[in-house]
C-alpha cells in the first residue's frame, strides 16, 4: 500500500470519529436548551403564582383597610351622633325651661293685673265713699256757716227791738258787700280757698254765695 492511500484510509477514518463527536456534541446541546427552556418556563409559571399571591394579599390588605377605615368611621360617626344627640336634649330641655318661666311670668303678670283691677274698684270705691263722705261734711260745714251768717231768730227779735233800723241795714250792707267781693274775685280767678283767705271767711260760705249766684257771674 502506498502512503497515499494510507493516509486516505486515516483522513477517513478522522471524519468519521469527528462526525460521531458532533452527533454526540449537537444531541448534549438539545438536552441542556431543553433543559434550560423547562426551567424557563417553571420560573414564569413561578412568578405568575407569586403574582396571584401578591394580588391576594393586597386584596386582603385592602378588605382589610376598608374594614378597618369601616369601623373607624362607623366609630366617629357614632360618636358625633351621641355628641349631637346630648346637644339637642341640652337644647330641648333649655327651651322647655324659658318656656315654663315664660309661662311663669305671663301667670304672675296676669294676677297682678288682676290684682291691680281689685285695687283700682277698691279706690274707686273708697273714692266715691269719701265724696260721699266730704259732701255730707261740706253740707254739715255750709249749715254751721249759714247758722253763723243768719242769726237767730231771737237774736234778730233781740236786736230789733233794741235797733231795727240800724241793725237790719248794717247787716244787709256787709252781706251784700261780702257777696260782691266773693263774686269779684271768683270771676278774677281766685280760688274758694283764697277767697276766704282773703275775706276771713268760711270756705262754706263763700261756695254758697258762688253757687247762689254764679249764673250771674257767667
């Protein structure tokens, strides 16, 4: 043999060893992208399970908050309810009080009204009673001033027989001058009172000439 073909037969038998070399290498290498893929997917499996857990536990957290903020609310309003509540039953309990010192006072303000008509018939009463009272005093007053001014009747016998003439004048001039002058100063103005201050007589008397002759003086 030649070396030629010797060296063929060896080049041949090279490939030959080569070719089963990269079957074997090629057949590794599926296994291990095999491999690698499985894994691939077992971790996107993975996190998509950690994902459906991580949304459950903010949906519990969130359930949980919601109660939580629930009960704080319920909480406050509750207490703002009783708060508002007392208020209303302090405010109540204040208007039923004026109310009933209101009524009070309209009760006390209508006795006293009503006691103040009683004292007002009373004085008018006592009023009238004491008119009645002063014109029978008045009239007892004018009969003893007219008894002082007409003498009587044996006096006036007295003194006619001892001096008609001049006593009958005497006194018919002075009652006529007292009844002028009480007329004068009645139609000047001047008071009962003052005029018998003035004159020095009887307050009796000097009504008595002013209602005798007080048409005459109009």
């Amino acid at each position: 043999m030649t070396p030629i073909v010797i060296f063929l037969i060896l080049m041949g038998i090279a490939v030959i060893i080569i070719s089963c070399f990269l079957v074997d290498k090629s057949n590794h290498s599926n296994e291990v992208y095999e491999a690698l893929v499985s894994q691939r997917e077992l971790s996107l499996t993975e996190i998509q399970d950690i994902k459906k857990k991580i949304n459950v536990l903010l949906q519990e957290a969130s359930e949980e908050a919601v109660i939580k903020v629930d009960d704080k609310l319920s909480q406050i309003s509750n207490e703002k309810i009783i708060a508002v509540n007392d208020f209303s039953n302090q405010l109540l309990e204040k208007i039923s009080q004026n109310h009933e010192e209101v009524v009070f006072l309209y009760n006390m303000l209508n006795e006293k009204e009503t006691e103040l008509k009683n004292i007002m018939k009373d004085i008018e009463r006592v009023n009238a009673t004491d008119s009645s009272v002063k014109d029978n005093t008045f009239n007892k007053q004018a009969v003893n001033e007219i008894q002082k001014i007409v003498p009587d009747k044996k006096n006036i016998e007295d003194k006619q027989n001892k001096k008609p003439i001049i006593t009958e004048k005497n006194n018919e001039d002075l009652t006529t001058n007292h009844n002028q002058k009480i007329l004068e100063m009645y139609s000047q103005g001047f008071s009962i009172v003052d005029i018998s201050k003035t004159l020095e007589l009887g307050q009796g008397e000097v009504k008595l000439v002013i209602d005798l002759y007080k048409d005459s003086v109009k």
